[in-house]
C-alpha cells in the first residue's frame, strides 16, 4: 500500500526548519543542505518541493505571512494594541518572524523573487495599518506602518527591549485614537 503524503504540511515543515536555522544560525547559513540536515530529509527529497534556495526562502518567509495572519484573525479584532503586537518581536517566536521578515529586506535587493515575497510583506503590513488607523487617512498609516517596523528594527538590534518597544506603541495608539 503506498504511503500517503500530505504535500502541504510537509513543505510547511520544511518552511519551519528555514526558520530554525535563521534563528539559530542567520539568513546566510540557509541552504539546500543545512535546511535538509535540520528537518531530517536528504537534500534530493528537500528538492522535491523546492528547487532552489531562494524558493526555500520566499516560501519560509510567505508561510511567516500566513502564520501571522492567521493569528491575527483568530485573535480580538478589536483591540488595535494587540493586532499589531502579533507582528513585533515582543516575544521569542514573534522576534524569529520579524528576524526572518526583515532579513528579506536586504535579501530581496539581489533577487527579484524575494522582492516579491518582501513587497507582499510590506503591502500587507501596510493594509493592515490603513485598517487600523481611525480614519481613511493614508499619512496616519504610514506612520503607524513607520512606528511599527522602527520599533521592531530598535527590538531586534537590541536598542529598546521588548518591554520598552510595546510602552511606545501604546503611548502612540493613545495619541492616534485621542
């Protein structure tokens, strides 16, 4: 009897173990190999899904996407404050998303499809921004969008703690909402 394989929940896997050897190791050290060794497949089995490193990558980083969002809309949809908390690195599996989401930033200046995936990352963040400001006012989105990813940037360089980073989006949301 052949064994059935569920392809979905194993390409998540193997998203899953990208994001352990970035968190443990840095972007750089992802490759068709290390991501092979850290699930426990052979690299001719890792093929089978991706091809190559940078579809590895965009799709690691899609599934960061779709994690996030799918926390967000289980979660209150009222409470702006804790919307945005779920793309922050407050916490260590959320700091591992925005490390993950971020080293696409720089990733995606050499490579047109992690450019992609980062573009769709920052559409995202924004949209959900524009959402969440009181008003159709685009400036104020950016700002929030702005606030956000700075905030993150201070958390993950180790210039505020997360501590100090949700006072500030709190002290924000305060001024934003009146």
């Amino acid at each position: 009897m052949p064994k059935i394989v569920d392809h979905t929940e194993r390409r998540r896997e193997l998203g899953e173990a990208v994001w352990r050897v970035i968190d443990r190791d840095g972007v750089a050290e992802v490759s068709i190999r290390t991501v092979a060794a850290e699930s426990g497949w052979s690299s001719g089995a890792l093929r089978h899904y991706f091809a190559t490193r940078a579809e590895l990558l965009a799709f690691a980083c899609e599934l960061v996407i779709t994690k996030v969002t799918e926390r967000i809309e289980a979660g209150p949809r009222t409470d702006v404050s804790a919307i945005l908390r779920e793309t922050m690195p407050l916490d260590p599996e959320r700091r591992t998303e925005v490390s993950i989401m971020f080293s696409f930033l720089a990733l995606g200046l050499g490579d047109p499809a992690l450019a992609r995936v980062q573009r769709t990352h920052f559409t995202a963040m924004y949209d959900l921004c524009r959402h969440l400001v009181p008003t159709e006012d685009e400036r104020a989105a950016r700002r929030l969008h702005a606030l956000v990813d700075g905030l993150s940037v201070q958390v993950l360089a180790g210039h505020l703690t997360p501590a100090e980073a949700d006072t500030e989006l709190v002290a924000y949301l305060d001024e934003l909402y009146g």
